[in-house]
C-alpha cells in the first residue's frame, strides 16, 4: 500500500464514522448541547469539516469550497473563509444552527473527496516541504500537517459520538 492509499482510507474512515454518528438525528439533536460551554453535534460536524476544508485549500494554493461551492450558504453563515470555528466563544458556539444531516454529510463528503485527489497528486517529496510557520517548532511539513488534520477531525468525530450518547442516554455504539 502506498502513503497517500494511507492517508486517503484514514480520511475515509472520518466520513464512515460520521456517518454513522449522525445517522437519524433529528434538528434538536444536531443542535443539542450538554451543557452552555459545550459544543453541540452539529458545530463539531460543521468544525471538523471547515478546518479540513481551510487547511487542505492552503495546502493546495485553492479556494476554500466553503466560498468556492457556496457551502456557506447551504449552512445560511457568511461567506468567510475564516468561519472554521476556530476560537469560538460558547456564546457562538450556541448560536450555530445547524443544517440538515444531509447537508454536513455531503459538505464533509465534497472536503474529503477534494483532499484525497490533492494527496494523489503529491510526490513523496513534497511531503517534506516545510511549511512557512515559523510559530509552531519543529516547523511542520506537509505531510505531518495532513497527518494532524486527520488527527483533529477523528478528535471531533469522536467528540460528536460521545455527544450523541449523551443526548441519547446510553452510550454511542459503532455498529
């Protein structure tokens, strides 16, 4: 197997897992949360896809397809390209409204697809560019970024999982 056969199926599984986190939730589920400080299922569905979406663009030198594809619209927020949820405050957080299952499926679905055609067109090399980043040391390369990328959406997939049990009183089961 080969490393981009890697990240593509690590990237796939994210999909798979969402998935299946957010299969049959009604709108008070998506928009549900634990407590006023907490995210809700729908925000970190919307999060974990806008931060892939963000990073792989600027990997790639691309617009955003939040802007690009009008995704912002479908989810009736503007159309910044630096609306990820990144330093949202609870009061923020709380107002999200999230949009249909169907429509964060199909976002995350267009995110990944996008991703794993960008990881086909890499050459093992340019997984050693590094990045110009000088705030985080080591300075990351291109392939720890999708590395952590990867890492941070399963996070908040996992986060909605454990949401999702809690809204429902049990625990979440994967099958």
């Amino acid at each position: 197997m080969e490393w981009n056969d890697l990240l593509s199926d690590g990237y796939n599984r994210i999909v798979d897992v969402l998935e299946r986190v957010l299969n049959g939730l009604t709108q008070d589920d998506l928009n549900w949360q634990p407590h006023p400080d907490c995210n809700s299922i729908g925000w970190l569905a919307w999060h974990l896809t806008r931060q892939q979406d963000a990073q792989i663009s600027s990997l790639m030198g691309e617009e955003q397809l939040w802007t690009k594809d009008e995704w912002h619209a479908k989810f009736n927020r503007p159309g910044d390209p630096r609306d990820i949820g990144f330093g949202n405050t609870p009061e923020q957080v709380a107002a999200f409204e999230s949009p249909e299952v169907d429509t964060l499926l199909d976002y995350n679905r267009a995110v990944v697809e996008r991703s794993k055609g960008y990881f086909n067109a890499l050459s093992k090399s340019d997984l050693d560019r590094e990045l110009d980043e000088t705030r985080f040391q080591p300075i990351p390369t291109v392939g720890v970024r999708l590395v952590s990328i990867m890492d941070d959406s399963v996070l908040h997939a996992g986060q909605a999982a454990y949401v999702r049990g809690l809204r429902q009183g049990r625990g979440w089961q994967r099958y």
